[in-house]
C-alpha cells in the first residue's frame, strides 16, 4: 500500500492506497459531510430537460482472486481455457480495498462479480463485502444453495445469470426457488437483454458487443432499457469519457444507472474515478 506525506496548511495529511487524502472533511468539522459539486450551466440547462437522478454504479470484477478488467466477451469464449482471456487490467489492490473507497465515497449498489468459481475469488468477494455490509451486490455462481450465505456476509443483493437461464429460456422454477430463499427485493437478473421484472428488484444489463472495448456505449440499447425497464436497471458497456455517462443519462430519459469499469485511472483507464463520482452527486442534486 502506497503512503505518502503531504504538508496542507501545516497539517499532516497522509494519502490513502488510490492516493486520496482519505476523508478531509475531518480537518475542518467533526462531522462528516459529503461536499456536491454544482453541475455547470450547460449540462444543467439540457439535464432541467429530462427526469434526473441517474446514478453510478462502481463495480469490482474478480477473477482467480485478483481484481481485474477482463473484455467480457473473451470470457464467456473461454470455456475454462485461459489461455484466450483478455485482460485490460490487473489490480494490486484487494476486492476489500475497492469495496472501502466505495463506502468511503457513498456509492450504493456497486456490483461485485467473481469471473470464476474458485476459491479465491470467493474469499476476495467475501473480503469485499465485509468492508461495506449493505452496499454492494454480488454475483457469479450464484445458485438455491449459496444465495442465502452471501447475503448472511453482508450483500444487498445477490446477481443472478445462467442458473436461471437455460439455452436463453427461463427456467421459472429455479427463479421462483430464489425467490422462495432471498425474496424478489434481494435479487438482481443480470439478464445480457433477457427481460423478466415480476421476480426481481433490478436488472442489470451489459452492451456485449462494447464491454471492456472502451469503444464508446451501445446507445440503442440503453434507449430501449430507458423505455421498457418497469424497475432499476444499471447499463454496463464502453463508457470511455464523462460524455458517454451524459449520453446514458439523455437516451435512457434518465431511468438507467451506469456503471463504469476498465475506463477509469482506478482500473488503469484514463477517466479520473473522482470525476465520475462528482458527476454521480450532480445528479442526485439536481431536480427530479
């Protein structure tokens, strides 16, 4: 973990491992206090013009314990071969680690998804969850026999994918078992655009075709979740730049949360982590 001293007004302030002056507000009041950055002219004067509140969704991907940016549709090639895997991005941080700078920030909701049934990727979604009980969702592997275990470690939800989907069709007696054992509140479908609300509380879609490319967003999908989607759904696929999160935020008529991976510094990206959070506290302080 890297630590450095700075001198700020000849206070001792230590950065955190993301190189972060972790939690500043405790030099000048007692009490914590979130500070929201006000949107510019222009991006307030086209967002007045659809329903606000889109959030971001911060997401920690593991694979074989490590977290990692892996481009999505290599994976699913592999078929437990490695040897064809994608990597964008490899961390020296843990899960934990993530899963602090997120609670630390105040982002809700974040996903974390383990790329492989092994063990350690399981201890290091464990370890993730522990560090923010409540504020994340996990997924990968989820099935009637584990769901409820990982709920008893701290996850919001659990993400459910190909135990209730067979050859694309549903499998509505595994879903309704879930359902029987976390209830529709805990449970999330990651569905790739497979549609299915009476049995969940979110939807979490990802733009295959864009996923960990850094190749810009696939618009036409997140124009159908904005219509379509009954309940919370998050996109996930090719956010490059803050533009792209304004072009969800407009062609999902602001009813579809993004989430953001291999773009941002924090995975090895160009895009500041701390310029997607001040965008995701624009929009909650906009009007609705």
């Amino acid at each position: 973990m890297e630590i450095r001293n700075l001198d700020v007004n000849s206070t001792q302030l230590r950065l955190d491992s993301f190189n972060r002056i972790p939690n500043p507000s405790i030099f000048s009041s007692t009490r914590k206090q979130k500070f929201v950055a006000a949107p510019s002219q222009a991006s307030r004067s086209q967002s007045l013009s659809i329903r606000c509140g889109v959030k971001f969704r911060p997401c920690i991907d593991i694979h074989k314990g490590k977290v990692k940016q892996i481009v999505g549709s290599t994976l699913s090639d592999t078929k437990g071969n490695d040897s064809t895997l994608v990597t964008n991005f490899e961390s020296d941080k843990s899960a934990a680690e993530y899963a602090t700078l997120y609670k630390e920030d105040g982002l809700k909701g974040g996903h974390v998804i383990m790329l492989g049934a092994d063990p350690l990727s399981n201890e290091a979604a464990i370890g993730a969850l522990h560090a923010y009980p409540g504020g994340l969702q996990v997924g990968g592997g989820i099935n009637s026999q584990n769901a409820l275990s990982y709920i008893a470690e701290g996850a919001s939800h659990v993400i459910v994918t190909s135990y209730v989907f067979n050859n694309g069709q549903i499998d509505h007696e595994r879903l309704k078992e879930l359902v029987h054992l976390v209830g529709k509140q805990k449970l999330v479908l990651d569905l790739s655009c497979r549609k299915k609300d009476e049995y969940c509380d979110e939807f979490l879609v990802h733009g295959v075709d864009v996923e960990g490319k850094k190749l810009g967003i696939d618009e036409e999908l997140v124009e159908l979740l904005g219509k379509l989607s009954p309940i919370p759904v998050t996109y996930a696929g090719g956010v490059t730049v803050i533009d792209d999160m304004e072009r969800i935020k407009v062609a999902g008529t602001g009813c579809v949360d993004v989430t953001v991976g291999s773009a941002l510094d924090i995975f090895g990206g160009k895009l500041a982590y701390k310029d997607v959070v001040d965008w995701h506290f624009q929009q909650q302080a906009l009007p609705v």
